[in-house]
C-alpha cells in the first residue's frame, strides 16, 4: 500500500513517534487527526503509518532512515529533537503549509460536536454553568469540553502560530 497526500478538502492525519506524545495532543488542538502510541517499536510505528497512509513525525533519525520512509512509501517530517512542544508544533505546521481549524479532543482526537447546554448541566461545575452557554463533546472518547479559561489559552497560543 502506497501512502497517497492528503487531498486539499482533506486535511492530513499523523502518526507521532513515541517522543512527540506532547507534539499529537497539541495538533489535535490545532484540529488533526494525531495519533501516538506510548513506547511504540519503531518498525510498528512506521507500519502504522503505511496502512493507515498517515504522514510520520518523527525525532528519531532511526525511523527516519527506515525502508519504507527511505523508498517515499511513507510520508515522513523529521522534527528537529531538542524543541519543546509548540515549538514542534511550530515546525510542523510551517513545514507543511497547514493552519489552525477546528480543534479535535486533545486526549483522544476525536471531533467535538455541540452539545445541548441542559444536558451537559450534570458534569460541569455549577459556576462554569452559570455563565457559559456553549458545550463539546468528544464523539470517540465522549469528554466534555467548554470554552473556559483553559480553551482560551489553547487557542491563543495557536493563534500566535
């Protein structure tokens, strides 16, 4: 199976090597499918991204060197080891030319629906209730989100990207 580009009405999805756990969940927040795997073998990692036709990120200039990789078999970025996250994510989003969209679940990726305020009332603190109007829920993981203080530090840093 060869890996084919993204389209442009469809954005690209990721496979993060087993360093950039910190890398997926902020790509997720920028809105792409980002997946990442604790402790993943390489050559499982670099199999993963081939069935799935995922682009590979990378710091390990081991998987980088890999077959599959080496061949163009596999869409694969080397993120330069020593960044911090954002600075990562900074890299990867000018590497390949993408923007912020919508963000996805940071735990899991998957999409946030809007959700009817009343029934999200049971899992949110009633202050938080009291004055927002707007929930998400996470159709993989079924997480609740709201536009809180901590959504707007997310999304100001993505911002200044």
């Amino acid at each position: 199976m060869t890996a084919q580009p993204p389209t442009p009405e469809e954005p690209p999805a990721f496979w993060c090597d087993a360093m950039l756990g910190g890398l997926a969940r902020w790509l997720r927040a920028a809105g792409y499918e980002a997946a990442w795997v604790e402790g993943i073998d390489d050559a499982e990692l670099v199999r993963r991204a081939l069935a799935s036709g995922r682009v590979l990120l990378t710091s390990d200039s081991e998987v980088a060197r890999h077959g599959a990789v080496q061949a163009g078999r596999v869409r694969a970025l080397l993120v330069p080891p020593g960044k911090r996250k954002l600075e990562q994510l900074e890299f990867v989003m000018h590497a390949l030319g993408l923007r912020p969209r919508a963000p996805r679940c940071m735990a899991c990726g998957g999409r946030l629906q809007t959700v009817p305020r009343e029934s999200a009332r049971p899992e949110v603190p009633p202050r938080t209730f009291a004055w927002c109007q707007e929930y998400f829920r996470c159709e993989r993981c079924a997480k609740l989100f709201w536009r809180g203080t901590h959504w707007e530090r997310i999304a100001a840093r993505l911002g200044s990207l």
